[in-house]
C-alpha cells in the first residue's frame, strides 16, 4: 500500500511542511532534517510540473514522501500530474458533489473513471514495468484530498463526502474566512462556527480530515479532534523566521514579528 495512505488509516496524524520555493535542495533539506512528508504547493508555489517531477526525486531519495497540491482540479492537470508519478494529491476550490465526481473521474482508468490510457510509457508505472498499473495500482494507490475552503463547500459538504474515492476532506481556513468576509481573520467567531461544523459533518460521514495548523489550532489540537493529515511550516516562512532573527541578533534589537504562515 502507499506508505502515506497507510499511515492516514493508522493512530496519530500525519504531519508535513509545505515546499513554496520549487526547489529541490530545499525540499530534501527540510527531509533530511526532521521534516519527511512534503507537500509540494502546485497552486501558490513555484514551478510547473517538470519542476515538481524534479523535487519529488529528491524528496524520495532523501526518504521522504510526497503531496502535490495541483494548481486546480481540471481533468488535463490531473492527468498530466498522475501520469508523472504523483500519487498523493490534495485538489483545491471543490465546492459541490458534481465537482468532487469530476475530479475523482479524471483519477481514474474507464470504467472507474475518464482518465486518458497510457499506461505502460508513463513515470506513475515505472515505465512499464509494474504490469499490473492499469487494472489495480493505479487506483488502489492514490490518496486524494479535496479541499473545502469555501462556504458554498460547507453548505454541500456532507453530499460532497458521500463520492466514493475521496480519502479526506482538506479544509483550508485562510480561505474559506474570506469566502465569509473575514479576510485573515481565522479566529473570528464565524469562521469558528464554521470549522466546527465541518468536523461534525465529516465525523457523521464517517470522512477523514486534513488541514493546516492555524486558525487557533495547533498539532496537538488538531490531533485531539481526531484530524488524519496536518501541514503546519513553509520553506519561505522558514527562511524569513531565520533570516530575521539572526539579523535581530547581529544588530542586538529586539526580533522583528515572525512571518505568518497560510
């Protein structure tokens, strides 16, 4: 089985760092030093496809594992993405069940699904030599989590968690605050309500829950409401955090305020 699909169905959380900057010493960097589960950010990070290819190398031979986060959820940039090996995914702006059924579809070989064949020229087969792929692999092995950020997404949620092959719920809480008016503003008391009421939608549906730390929740939190998959640092954030508090030390002033995360 895919080791992170694995250990989502295990105890405890998986937790990630986010990689922004699309390079891949960074990313096998943050693997090698205590981070081992990367999410390669495809929507707000840099780089392209070839570019994540490239750091997903790294990140695997340094140990580590991968998510891609795409940059949207269109049946091309799925098929282009799993086609080049990627198998962990997390799919933004997925609003209603019809969507949620598209992108499950563009997962998947015909009668499961509409993915385009090409199976034994592709990186996600090792080229051919998993013989097998097409028929079983190529679905078993996926981990796909669809992103609610929105409170259209909300109000469809428990439809939404009821497509088959969706393995958790992604909630990402800078956006769906704005989506309500509370642009940055995670710990208004609406946005609370929000968050709240995803998780008991999702506990009901029996649908596992990702996120990233923030909006009030830190690991532990996160791990206490029964949360399956958890991204908390960045690359940027990381170099800017430094970068501050070694100039703060080299000036002896005060440090400056840490860089936010998302």
């Amino acid at each position: 089985m895919n080791p992170l699909k694995k250990r989502m169905t295990m105890d405890g959380m998986v937790t990630a760092a986010w990689a922004e900057l699309g390079n891949a010493d960074v990313a096998e960097i943050m693997v090698r030093h205590g981070w081992p589960t990367i999410v390669i950010d495809g929507e707000h990070g840099i780089g392209d496809v070839e570019t994540w290819v490239g750091m997903a190398r790294a990140i695997e031979s340094a140990g580590g594992e991968v998510v891609l986060r795409l940059p949207d959820g269109l049946d091309t940039t799925i098929k282009r993405s799993i086609d080049r090996g990627f198998r962990n995914f997390i799919v933004p702006m997925v609003n209603s069940a019809a969507q949620a059924r598209a992108v499950v579809d563009s997962f998947r070989y015909p009668s499961r699904g509409k993915r385009g064949y090409a199976a034994p020229i592709i990186r996600a087969s090792d080229w051919g030599v998993r013989t097998g792929y097409a028929r079983d692999e190529a679905h078993d092995d996926l981990v796909i989590m669809l992103q609610c950020e929105h409170v259209d997404a909300v109000a469809n949620l428990a439809e939404i968690a009821t497509v088959p092959g969706i393995d958790a719920i992604f909630i990402g809480p800078n956006d769906l605050a704005a989506s309500a008016g509370h642009l940055e503003r995670m710990d208004h008391a609406e946005v609370q309500g929000l968050l709240k009421q995803i998780e008991t939608v999702a506990a009901r549906a029996g649908m596992p829950l990702a996120t990233i730390v923030g909006a009030g929740r830190n690991w532990s939190d996160l791990e206490r409401l029964g949360y399956r998959f958890a991204i908390g640092v960045n690359d940027v954030s990381m170099l800017i955090d430094s970068a501050r508090r070694l100039a703060a030390e080299r000036d002896g002033s005060k440090l400056s305020t840490p860089a936010a995360g998302y």
